[in-house]
C-alpha cells in the first residue's frame, strides 16, 4: 500500500484546525487551506481561532511541518491525501446545505491529480460522498476508486472538553472501495490508537448522525420532564440525579435553555430530510427539534414569570443575561440558545445587557449586536438576572450574593445558599426556604 505521508486539510476551524495540528505533530507534512483570508492570516500570525488549540501549540506546528494557504495559494498536487472539514450547515426551512462540501469538491475537482486520496469529514447525510460530493469531484475528469480514491471519515471532537481530542477515541473510518478504506485507517492511526472500519461510506455518515440525535433526542426527553416536573412541583435536578445512582442502563443528560452549536441543532436536520426521500418522516428527530427549539421561549416566559413576582413588567425592565457561548467554558457562540432568548425578551419590551467572560460580542436572532459588560456593572444595572450558560470563569458566589432575582436555566445556583423566591430554577421553581 502507498505510503502517504503529506496531507492536506480543507477548512482550518474547529474539526480542521486540530486535525492539520495532530497530523503535523506526528511528523507528517501538513497543507492547511481554507477559503477565508482572514483565517488564514489569523493562523499565519501564530493566533488559534479556537480554544482547543493554544496558540504555543499552534506555533510549534507552524515551526515543525504545518503550513497554511488560501484556496487561491494551495498546492493540492503536492498532497497525498486531502481532509474536507468544511461546514455543513442547514438553511432557513431547516434542509441541508451542502454549499460548502460542493464547493470544496468544485475546487477539488480542478485540482486533484491520479493517485490521490479524498476524505470528507464533515458531518453530513448518508449518500452524499458517494452521491453529490463524487459527482462533484468527477466533474474534473477523473473517477473516483479508478483514478482517486474516497473515503468517508467522521469527527468526534467535541470542543471544550479535551479529552474529545484525545489519541484515544476510536474513529470511523467508510471507503468507497477497500483500497480507499485502508488508506484512509492507515493516515488517522498516525493520530488516533483505534480506528473502526465500516462497509460503506454511507454507514459511517449514518453512524457519525445516530450519535448526534443520540444526543439531541435525549436531551429532548429531559427538556420535557423539566417542563413536566414545573407543573409538578418537583425538582427536575433532583429527579436527574437521583436516576443517574443507577449504575446501568441508565445516561445522564440535563435540560436547559435549549441546544446550541454547529452540530446537536443542526445534524438530526440532515437525517429527518434524507429520511424524507425514502418516504420516512423520523417523527423522533421532529419531535426533538419541537421541543428544543421552544426551549428559549420557555426562558423568556420563566423570566416574565419572575418578574411578575415583584409586581414587574418585561417591558422596560433591565434584564441582564449570563453567557452566551452555546456551552460552558468556550467562545463558540454558533446557533447558541441565547440568541433566541435575548431576542425574544427584547421583542417583549425589556432592555438587555450581557456579560460573557468568552465572548466579546454576541448577535441575537433578530440581528441586533450587542457588546458584552463587564459582571459588576450588569449586576449593578439589572433588575433581573438570566443564567444561559455556567462558565467556570464567572464568580458566581458574587452572582448569588449580588442579585435579588435570578432566572436559572441551567443549575448553576445547585450547591449555594439561596433566600426564598431569590431563584427561579428551569425545571424546578422557586428556591425555599
Ligand atoms: N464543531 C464541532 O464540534 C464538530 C464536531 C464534529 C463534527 N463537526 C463537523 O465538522 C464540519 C466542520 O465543522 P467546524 O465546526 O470545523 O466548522 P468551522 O466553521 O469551525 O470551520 C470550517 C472552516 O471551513 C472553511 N471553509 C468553508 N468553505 C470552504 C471551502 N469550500 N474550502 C476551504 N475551506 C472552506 C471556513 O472558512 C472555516 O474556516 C461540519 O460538518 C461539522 O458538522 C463539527
């Protein structure tokens, strides 16, 4: 088998970037291209758009074997193989947009030479690197498993939790022909101890999205024993808790304001409309998406609720709001369930100010761009205080300590000594006495 040795990574963000980073670092000569200038510059001046990756650590590799280029400066020739780590995204009405993966396997196509090998890891419905992502690559003139080989390879990072990136998790790994599969398995045991072989590329795009609406359907399934357990006036936290003592059978997800990022919201899209094709409505995926997306508007009506407990309107109250990344402890703030929160509590007339010790700036769903404030001003300024996401770098005893009203969608009052009424918990009402 050949032995290849220099790569390619298309698309240098979240899965791209310590992808192109692992390669170099296993001595492998590393090509990082992307489309965007600005990333590249950015990566080109030793600064990491991503906090999985240190700047030092991204240095180290720029030092070692790792070199970035725009599209327009690639040498895809000089690459052995080539990884496609572009977006996948959904459009408006929810479908697919494969516009990235298309235009990746457009310019492909005018680049690629004999010999080569392809592997797409974007996260993407069953039959697309062998349906349009081939077809698009072929566009140049050459066959994909007669002149190029092509393989499907899923990520599974999972950003702000190192132990996602580690050597250790095993990846999947679908050619298109036996040839394409191996090396494809050969090039990621450079950075992975496992890799698991799958009989198409189709099953390894099906796997890759069980194990995201995996996630997305159970946390559908909490949301809603949140909202049930209000009503019941029982603490959902406590209920959680008490099943997850089971030491089988049983995984632990929690509820919130609603689900964020580039895949949980968007990945079970990419089924339920593939599914559609076959005449398969997944009721399971629709279902999930249903009560996910109310989540937010369940936020803004919590926070109405506990304003009216001091004899308060939304409209025109101070409501400032904790977080905004879509998960503790990162600055990705894609698809984040505060966009639709801060959007639709601004639509009912309230003022609002945020306060995110990891981003800057944040964008709600109605388009307004609002600058980020500092903790003490937002606690001095607000009249209620909404917890959208618990970064470990807020001092949430002063949060406690400072503020008469809080609206916690998320636990993070779990633990602290609350006074009665102060807290108003998703899932569980009022703290007590
Ligand atoms: N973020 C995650 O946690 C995660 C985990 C597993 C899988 N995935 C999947 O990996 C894929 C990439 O996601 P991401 O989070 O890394 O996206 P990202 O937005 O962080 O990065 C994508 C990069 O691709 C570049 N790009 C777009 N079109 C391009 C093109 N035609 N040619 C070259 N570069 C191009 C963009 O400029 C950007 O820098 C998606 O399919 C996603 O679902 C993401």
């Amino acid at each position: 088998m050949t032995q290849d040795s220099r790569i390619a990574v298309m698309g240098l963000g979240y899965v791209g970037l310590p992808l192109a980073v692992a390669f170099a670092e296993a001595g492998l000569h590393v090509q990082g291209v992307d489309v965007s200038h600005a990333r590249i510059a950015e990566l080109t001046g030793g600064r990491s758009p991503i906090d999985d990756i240190t700047d030092e650590r991204l240095r180290a590799a720029l030092d070692r074997t790792l070199t970035v280029a725009t599209t327009a400066d690639a040498d895809i020739a000089a690459a052995d193989a080539i990884f496609v780590c572009v977006p996948t995204p959904i459009n408006a009405t929810k479908d697919p947009d494969l516009g990235p993966v298309l235009g990746a396997a457009g310019y492909l196509a005018a680049h690629i030479r004999r010999g080569q090998l392809v592997v797409l890891q974007s996260t993407t419905f069953p039959g697309t690197t062998v349906g349009p992502f081939r077809s698009a690559l072929e566009e140049g003139g050459l066959k994909a498993g007669e002149d190029f080989d092509l393989a499907y390879a899923p990520e599974r990072v999972n950003p702000g939790d190192p132990a996602s990136a580690s050597r250790a998790v095993p990846r999947l790994v679908g050619g298109f022909t036996q040839s394409a599969t191996d090396r494809a398995s050969a090039l990621l045991r450079h950075v992975n101890d496992r890799v698991v072989t799958m009989s198409s590329p189709d099953a390894a795009e099906l796997s890759k999205l069980l194990e995201n609406v995996f996630r997305n359907v159970n946390i559908a399934f909490v949301n809603q024993l949140a909202l049930l357990c209000e009503r019941m006036d029982l603490d959902v936290w406590e209920v959680i808790d008490g099943a997850a003592t089971k030491p089988f059978g049983f995984m632990r997800f929690t509820p919130g304001p609603g689900v964020g990022g580039h895949c949980i919201p968007v990945d079970p899209y990419y089924l339920s409309w593939r599914a559609r094709e076959f005449d398969f409505i997944d009721r399971f995926i629709e279902l999930a998406g249903d009560i996910n997306l109310a989540m937010p508007r369940h936020v803004v009506d919590l926070v109405a609720e506990a304003l009216n407990d001091r004899g308060r309107a939304l409209r025109g109250s101070n409501v400032g709001v904790i977080g905004v990344a879509f998960k503790p402890d990162v600055r990705d703030d894609r698809n984040s369930p505060a966009a639709d929160v801060i959007a639709g509590l601004a639509e009912r007339g309230a003022d609002l100010r945020f306060h995110d010790p990891h981003v800057a700036t944040f964008t709600d769903a109605a388009g307004a761009v609002r600058d980020g404030v500092d903790l003490e001003a937002l606690l001095a300024w607000a009249d209620v205080i909404v917890v959208v996401t618990a970064h470990r770098a807020v001092d949430w005893s002063r949060v406690y300590a400072a503020t008469d009203l809080v609206v916690d969608t998320v636990n993070s009052s779990a633990g602290r000594e609350t006074k009665p009424r102060q807290v108003l918990r998703l899932g569980a009402g009022w703290s007590r006495p």
